[in-house]
C-alpha cells in the first residue's frame, strides 16, 4: 500500500519543475535593466558636450574682433600713432607755429592711449568671462556624468528635449547670421557706391559744383576792375643755350595799365606750381599774385575770383583787404 502511494504522489508531480534560483540570480534582470538605462542615460551629457563646443565655436567666430591676432594689431597700430606723435612733440618743442598744432597732435596722442587702454582691457574682461564659462560647463559635464546612473526613460526624455532646443537654437542663429551678413553686405555695397559718387562728381563736376555752392550761399565774387588791381607777373627759367641754369625761376613784373612797375621775385623750384589746377609753371606763362604773396596761373585765378573774391589759399578777401 505504502509502494502504491507513493507511486501515486510521484505520479502526481509535473515533469518540469520551475528552478528556484538564488537571490543573485534574481537579481540580475534589474542590473541588466540598470546598465540599460545608463547607456540610454548618456545621450543627455553628450548632447551637452556637444551643445558646449557648438556655443564656444560661435562665440569664437563672433568675437573675431577680439581675437590675440585682432587686438595686437590694433595696439601695435595705434601705439605707433602715439609713438610718432610724440616723437614729433618732442623735435617741435622750440617751434612757435600760429595755430595750436600742439594741441591737436597731443590730444590725438591721448585719444590713442586711451583707445589701447580699452581696449586691453575688454580684452581681459572677454577673456576672464570665457575662462568662467568654460570652467562652469566643465563642472555641469562632470555632473551630467556623475548622474548617468539614471533611469533610462529620464535619460531618453531630456536628451530628446535638448536635441529640440539645440536645433532651434541653432536655427534662430543661422537666421541671425543671414540677417547681419545681408546687412554688411548691403552697407559695403552703399559705402562702395557712394565713394564713387563722390569721386564722380569731383572729376566731372567740380566747377558746376563750385558754382552751384557759391551761388546757395551768397558769395560775391570779383569785377574785371578788381581783378586787373592784382599784379601780374611772367615767370621766366634762367636758361643758356636750352639748358637751365638754375633751379629757381624768376617772376618778371608786367606793368599795368597806370605804367605801374613791380620789383622782380624769385620763385623757388617747389613753389612754382598753381595751386588751382596742380600744374607747374611753364616759362613764359602770366601769373597773378595776391598782397598775401600767393600766386596762381591768370587764368585759372580769374575764373575763382568771378565766383568769389577770396584767395584759395588763406582767405583774403581783395575786396575788403582783410581775411575772410
């Protein structure tokens, strides 16, 4: 009977038994679902990293003008300035001039050291803020990677949040860089059209110009009468068989309609050059001089005077005798 019961409880077990593994072996699905979340957790860090690297090469291209090559040019440049303005401050020191050159070289000697000044130290500010930066996003890295022990659906969730914040960053910067490039653009373009406006208009129409000015504004120019109370002169090259013997000319008096004779000047080679149309003067060409002792070829002098009766050099005025 004992045989028979046996057989039967025997008889009643099923064939395949679930094994009871150990607590270690039950355990090993949550590690597996552990290192699982980690490595999905690391997106979130990299994208980080990558973000970082993205930020600093930008900022890299935008702050160019900041840039060591930039601002030791900019300084070398600007310290040369200072450099040669005191160099001459310092061999003029015994010369009286009548206008206050002194003052304006001095002063744009200071506006130089001033200008390095700034900007060095913008340069350090720039520099001091990047450095922070960089170690401020070194710490976040190292806590990003100290945190990748996460879960991974966390993990998942804010790498797909700055992946969208990074492209749209991304895109609102690209917009802006087509916007500022569009607008140097355009400005090199005006600034190129209007210096050869410029330039136009003062090859082709200065005398129209001129006219035009004088006329808004009232000058009054000269008579024939006024004109012909100015000396004239011929100037004249000593020369003996072709070959000039000198090089400084001669103004040779022409007497007026009164008889009137003036004492010869001599023109240095230099000066012997109008200064309304830059061209020297030929032997044998007439010149008209000022009581300032400023000379002109006749006809390009008394062209100016008709529009107004000032001379072109320092102002004096024939009709009233004084300076304008």
């Amino acid at each position: 009977m004992e045989e028979e019961a046996s057989t039967a409880s025997a008889s009643a077990e099923p064939l395949l038994r679930p094994s009871r593994g150990s607590p270690e072996q039950a355990a090993r699905p949550s590690r597996l679902a552990a290192i699982v979340g980690g490595a999905a957790g690391r997106r979130g860090p990299s994208m980080l990293v990558r973000e970082a690297a993205a930020l600093q090469l930008e900022e890299r291209r935008a702050e160019w003008a900041y840039s060591r090559v930039v601002v030791t040019l900019d300084v070398a440049w600007n310290m040369a300035f200072a450099v040669a303005a005191a160099a001459v401050l310092a061999v003029t020191v015994r010369e009286r001039p009548t206008t206050p050159l002194r003052i304006w070289i001095a002063g744009y000697a200071l506006q130089c050291a001033i200008h390095v000044a700034l900007v060095l130290a913008e340069y350090r500010r720039r520099r001091t803020a990047t450095e922070r930066r960089r170690l401020e996003e070194g710490g976040g890295v190292a806590g990003g990677r100290a945190g990748e022990g996460s879960g991974a659906a966390e993990g998942e969730n804010s790498g797909e949040d700055e992946e969208e914040e990074a492209g749209a960053a991304g895109a609102r910067r690209s917009r802006l860089t087509v916007v500022f490039l569009a607008f140097d653009v355009c400005f090199a373009i005006f600034c190129v059209a209007l210096a050869c406006v410029i330039g136009i208009a003062l090859c082709c129409c200065l005398p129209c110009i001129i006219a035009i000015l004088y006329a808004v504004v009232g000058q009054e120019g000269a008579s024939d009468a006024d004109i012909s109370i100015l000396p004239r002169y011929r100037y004249a090259e000593p020369s003996e068989n072709g070959q000039k013997t000198s090089d400084e000319g001669v103004m040779i008096p022409i007497p007026d309609s009164t008889g009137t004779s003036r004492r010869q000047r001599i023109l240095p080679r230099e000066d012997a050059e109008c200064c309304i149309c830059l061209t020297p003067y030929e032997d044998g060409v007439e010149i008209h001089a000022f009581p300032c002792n400023h000379h002109f070829h006749s006809t390009c002098i008394v062209k100016w005077l008709r529009i107004n009766a000032i001379c072109p050099l320092c102002k004096y005025n024939i009709l009233k005798g004084t300076d304008a």
